[in-house]
C-alpha cells in the first residue's frame, strides 16, 4: 500500500517525542509487524446530539463519515476529495467542480452533481447546519449541476477563503435519497455518506460504533494509504472525566484517547505517542458585553483586561501546556494572524485601579466598585464542562480573584449546554461577559463573529453585540481580497480594531490533545478542525 510520511497538523501544532509522523514504517519499534483487523477504542469527551451538525464535536465524528469535497493538507494547501480539481471563473464568482467518478454512497446511490448541490441546498436553506451555513454567508448564492461529474458553486460576491472554509467536516456530503427518505432521527443517527465508516450503533449516554465501509473508494489526497479503512471498527465512547479517560489508556480499556489532562500531559509524552493541536480561529476569549451593563465604556472593559494576570493564570491552570492568547479575535494558529494585536494588555493592575478611577467607580469599604450607588458587579457565564474542562474553571477562579482586587466584583455563573445554547443566556441583559471560542481554517472566523447584529439581520454570533461600521468594511475588503498578503493585512487591522476598542478580551488557544496507544500506528489529525482520522490507522503485532 502507498504510504504518505505525514501528519496533517496545524502549523503551531506540536508533535511529542514518539512522533506520530515518525511511526508510520516503524512497526518494529512496536515490536510487530502491521496487522489487518481490529478495532479501535477511541475515547472522547462529549456526546453531540447529532452524527452530523454545526458543533465541533458533531465534526469530529461526522468527518469519520461523511467525505467531504476537499481538503487541508498540512503545507496549508487546499487537496481533491470528492472533487479531483476545479476551477473559478475570471470574476471569482463560479467555482466548477470536477467530482469523482464510480462514487457511491452507501446506500447505493451516486455521489453526483446533483448530490453536492442538494447539500449546499440543504445547509444554505433548509437548517442543514448552521455552522456551514453562516460560514459562507451572505456570499453564497446557489449550486448547480452542470452534468453528472460538474458542480458550479455560484456565489453573489467573491470570496476567496470559500476553499479553506468547505474543508471543514461541517461541509461533509450526505445522500439526498437517504436524507429525504428517512425520518429525523434516522437522519441524526445515521447520516448515509460515502466516508471510510458506517454509524453501525449508537448507544446513547456510551459509545457510538463505527463500521469499516469496505467499499470505500473516495480517501482524500491528505490519507495516509489508499483503500478502506484498516481496522474494522472504531468504538467511539463517551468518557466525560478525564481522569478516568486518560486512565483507560493504562488499563487497555482505550487505544486513543482525546483531552489529556494538562497535568497528565508530561506522563503521556514518557508512555504514549502524543499529538498537540492549536485550533485555529477564535481562540478562548471573552465577549465583552458592549449593549448593556458596566463593559458599555470602553475604559471599564480595558481596566478589565489589565486587572488580571491572565499569562500567567492560563499558564498555571493548564500546567504549561496550553498556550495564553492575548489576541481575543484570532488564534495564533490562523493565517491572517495579528501577533502584535495579541501583546495588549499585559497585566498591570496600576493601570486598570487608573482607568477604573476615570471612569467614575470608587472603591467602597470592602473594596468592590461603585458608581451611582451600583457596585461593579460582572455576570461572567461560562460553559461549565464542555467548552470549559475543571481545569478551564480553577483558571476563573484565579481570574475572579484577581479582578477582585481592582474591585470589580465578578460572579461566576456555570452554565450547561442546553442552558447556554437554548436561549437562557442570548440577552443581553442576562450576561456581562462569557468566554467561547470558535474554530475555522480561515481568518474570516471574523465575519462571522464580528459582524454587525442589525435588527432585519441579527447576529447570534456576535456575543460581545458589538456594532463598528468600519470594522464590517475592513473584514469585507478582506473577504473579497484575492491578494493572500494583502488579505491578512486587512484581517490584521480588523483584528487590531477589536482590541483597540476592548471588545474582546484573550484568554487561552482552543487546544486538542491525544495519546496514542504505541501499536496503534497513522491515526492523524484532519488539518482544519484537528479531528482523528482512524480511516487509516492499524494496529501492530
């Protein structure tokens, strides 16, 4: 089989000694050749709602499903998939696809024009995915068959970071008859796609099993061998602690497991073969509420940003192994990537007890701020558990300390997805500040969470509400710039922009990190989201 020596990992990712990229000839230093069969047990954090969707955590696993159009390679290239080449028209307004031939489905039916179109159909305007969906609006237009094999994305301005953004495994391709024919459900359960695995079970609260597809014939330019997938199945389980999740690894429960804890972190690079990636996109950062509340003036939310050591408290919180992130707009991970906006900011309480002092809050006897008898009192709301580990937590609660001290009086409000996605929090009068992040392959994440929420055209994305006119236009000028260089300037100063103004406040870089199982060889990262790929990956005797 041919084999490629390469990791698709982001370009600040970092691989452990162990290497993962180094292992794919190494069978003897597992002591044993490579070996057909077998099943992988993967074990994850969170359990999505759906196979397929807009959540990351829906990506990581629809990606093992689901092949997309194209894909990332890790030189930061833009690969065939399902497409094998394309074109775009002189005014960047048609991209024409050439897909694959003798593609199936695994229901039977063919992966044709017709297909693709129906899914950018589908998530364009029928709530397919909404992830998919606001990452090519308001630029996308339609789609269009042209024959069996030719698709035309026609979009209603150009958009050169279109490639990069369907690399995403929210952009995966479903079988319209399977999808139309089925109920909801089903559809949720058991998305039909032509991926390397078939959903075989899902026990709910467990495990979802995954089923070599022994047909598959569409592997990405970016796979590591040509042919179905190696193992026959992938037991994908749901292990929310940690402790216990890295522990499984030990007691051979688990051949892969994802979110090492950081203070674990040393051990798995000692025992196991480790992978560190850096999401790119919005890192972990704070929306500072600019609608209502205290953060309306611009000198409280910058004293915000100055009264705590936030360097040193992520540094603390994560072990070192998770890297702080000034920059609240962009990862350092993402092309376009403004390293000195992320300078701002450093730690110096002085200066927040001065800008504070200028914008009218006076210290009261038990040192909490007060203006026009209101103390300075910060709703901070944040996903308990699943956007933010126990780890994540103990780092707000330096944070609160921290801030405590200049006389904000911040109270930490834990939230659960149904209550942070549901619509308890989408006020903003419920919330002052809530840390998130978002990942994208393209530095025009910014759009989507920067864009001005209107009222004929709100923006659930933009949690920090915040409206700049001359914001929109630089992102825009970015978006539309087929000049890469001259792109990521203008991506640059939108995000210089955004701090400036302090409407968002850095924290820490989204990471993913797994430990490998050493006679568990080529498990590799998709280079967009970092999801697993197993679709490649082989045990050794």
């Amino acid at each position: 089989m041919t084999r490629r020596f390469r990791v698709a990992l982001a370009t600040a990712a970092v691989l452990a000694s162990g290497s993962l990229a180094a292992c794919g000839g190494a069978a003897a230093e597992a002591g044993g050749a490579p070996q057909t069969g077998g099943t992988i047990v993967y074990g994850h954090v969170q359990e999505p709602p759906c196979i397929f969707g807009g959540w990351i955590q829906q990506a990581y696993i629809s990606r093992q499903v689901l092949d997309g159009l194209v894909a990332l390679a890790d030189d930061d290239t833009v690969q065939p998939w399902l497409a094998t080449k394309w074109t775009v028209s002189p005014d960047g307004l048609t991209y024409t696809f050439t897909l694959k031939e003798g593609v199936q489905f695994t229901d039977g039916t063919p992966v044709d024009a017709e297909a693709v179109a129906w899914n950018f159909d589908l998530w364009e305007n029928h709530n397919g995915n909404s992830t998919a969906k606001v990452s090519i609006d308001p630029y996308y237009k339609s789609a269009t068959a042209v024959d069996a094999t030719h698709v035309d994305i026609n979009l209603n301005k150009p958009f050169p970071p279109l490639l990069r953004l369907i690399t995403q495994g929210y952009f995966g391709i479903q079988s319209p008859t399977a999808y139309k024919s089925r109920s909801t459900q089903e559809n949720c359960e058991k998305p039909i796609g032509s991926g390397g695995f078939t959903v075989k079970e899902w026990k709910h609260g467990q495990e979802v099993v995954l089923a070599k597809n022994t047909a598959y014939n569409s592997w990405p330019a970016t796979a590591k061998h040509q042919g179905s997938a190696i193992v026959d199945e992938v037991r994908w389980k749901f292990v929310a602690d940690g402790v216990s999740r890295y522990a499984s690894l030990s007691t051979g429960e688990s051949n892969v497991v994802y979110e090492v804890p950081t203070v674990s972190w040393k051990d798995a690079q000692a025992r196991y073969q480790t992978i560190r990636y850096i999401t790119p996109g919005k890192p972990v950062s704070f929306y500072i509420n600019t609608k209502t509340g205290p953060f309306t003036d611009k000198l409280v939310r910058q004293a915000f940003a100055y009264g705590a050591d936030r360097r040193a408290a992520v540094e603390a919180g994560f072990h070192g192994v998770i890297p702080y992130e000034g920059n609240p707009a962009v990862s350092q991970a993402t092309p376009g990537y403004n390293a000195e906006a992320a300078k701002a900011y450093a730690y110096d309480p002085a200066k927040a007890e001065q800008l504070l002092d200028q914008a009218g809050w006076a210290k009261g006897a038990d040192g909490v701020r007060a203006k026009d008898g209101k103390p300075l009192t910060i709703k901070l709301v944040y996903g308990a558990g699943f956007i933010f580990t126990s780890e994540g937590a103990t780092v707000l609660q330096v944070l609160q300390e921290q801030w405590k001290k200049i006389g904000f009086d911040v109270k930490l409000i834990p939230a659960t997805q149904a209550e942070l996605w549901g619509g308890k929090y989408s006020d903003p009068s419920t919330f002052d500040a809530t840390p998130s992040y978002w990942t994208s392959p393209s530095p025009s994440i910014l759009w989507i969470v920067w864009r001005p929420s209107l009222p004929g055209n709100p923006n659930g994305s933009n949690r920090s509400f915040y409206n700049n006119d001359t914001l929109s236009t630089v992102i825009q000028q970015a978006n539309a710039e087929p000049d890469e260089a001259k792109a990521n300037a203008l991506y640059g100063q939108a995000q210089q922009i955004i701090q400036d103004d302090a409407a968002g406040v850095g924290l820490y870089t989204q990471n993913s990190t797994y430990a490998v199982a050493r006679n568990l060889k080529d498990v590799w990262l998709e280079k967009s989201q970092g999801e697993p790929v197993f679709s490649d990956a082989y045990f050794t005797k």
